[in-house]
C-alpha cells in the first residue's frame, strides 16, 4: 500500500507544520470524493474486480482523507492525534510491508495452507471490515476505535496480498 503509506506521512508532515494545506483537505468537496472512492473500493473488493493490494490502497488512502476531514473540526486545532494517528498507519503499514508481504516467498507450504484456509473460513470479509473502518469515522467520542479498525484492515490486507502474490508449490 505505498500510496497510503506515502499519504499518511505527507499528512503528518502537513499538519505538523500547520500550513494552509490543512483547510484545503477539510473542504466539503474533498471528503464526498474521497467517500465516493471509498464506497467504489468496498464495491471493487467484494466482486474481486482488481488486484487486491489496488483495492485496500485506495479505500485506506480516502478514508484517511475523510477521517481528517471529517473530525478536525471536532477536536482541537493542536490535537495530537491528527500528527501520531497517520504516522502509525504509515509505520506500521510499512513494517508489514517490509517484514511480512515482502517475505512471503519465504512462507512454506504448510502455513501458506493455513492462510489459505484461515481466509477462506474467515467469517469477516475484506469488504465488511472495510464497510466498518467506514463505520468507525461516525464514532468520535471513541478515537481509540478508527486507529484499532484500521490496524486490523492492515493486517487483514498483508493476509490478502500474501495469498494473491504467491502461488502454493507441491
């Protein structure tokens, strides 16, 4: 997800500096496209239109949009949370990128069956936990509540492009 990765970093650093930016990404316009490309990925991931890692990249890069949009007016302007909140996803995104999706060659044929089975088992779907990530922006008084969603479509999307990206080997 390096698109996420790259906006959740170019987000902290926006508003670390506090600059204009910061008003233009709060406009109304902004978070009903960023909102329209979320709901059109949830779409995409359920009918398996494209490549997976497509999918959660762009439902996690416009949610991230709309979450900032959509709660900066509630908290305070020197509110931590817009600076630690996208540094994390960015971290951690990257971690599982790097030690996770890129040593999936790694996996041997009995775990890789395992995952498989894990996902196909799997009682939430990619799409419905997206469609939660989703619900999680109306929760406000719960800020711990987005950041732990997200956390968990992270994981679950390292699982889906583990899978996609190798074959299992006899």
């Amino acid at each position: 997800m390096p698109f996420f990765i790259a906006l959740s970093l170019a987000l902290s650093f926006i508003v670390q500096n506090a600059g204009s930016l910061q008003s233009k990404l709060e406009m109304p316009l902004l978070i009903y496209i960023s909102l329209a490309l979320a709901i059109i990925s949830i779409l995409g991931s359920m009918f398996k239109i494209l490549s997976a890692i497509i999918w959660y990249d762009i439902f996690s890069s416009s949610v991230l949009l709309v979450w900032f949009a959509y709660w900066k007016p509630v908290f305070k302007d020197d509110s931590p949370i817009f600076f630690f909140y996208p540094l994390y996803f960015s971290l951690f995104t990257a971690f599982v990128s790097l030690f996770f999706i890129g040593q999936r060659h790694k996996i041997d044929n009995e775990s890789f069956r395992i995952m498989q089975s894990y996902s196909k088992r799997n009682v939430i779907q990619p799409w419905v936990l997206m469609s939660i990530v989703l619900a999680s922006l109306e929760f406000q008084q719960h800020f711990m509540l987005f950041p732990v969603m997200m956390t968990l479509l992270i994981m679950r999307s390292a699982l889906a492009i583990c899978l996609e990206g190798r074959a299992p080997s006899r």
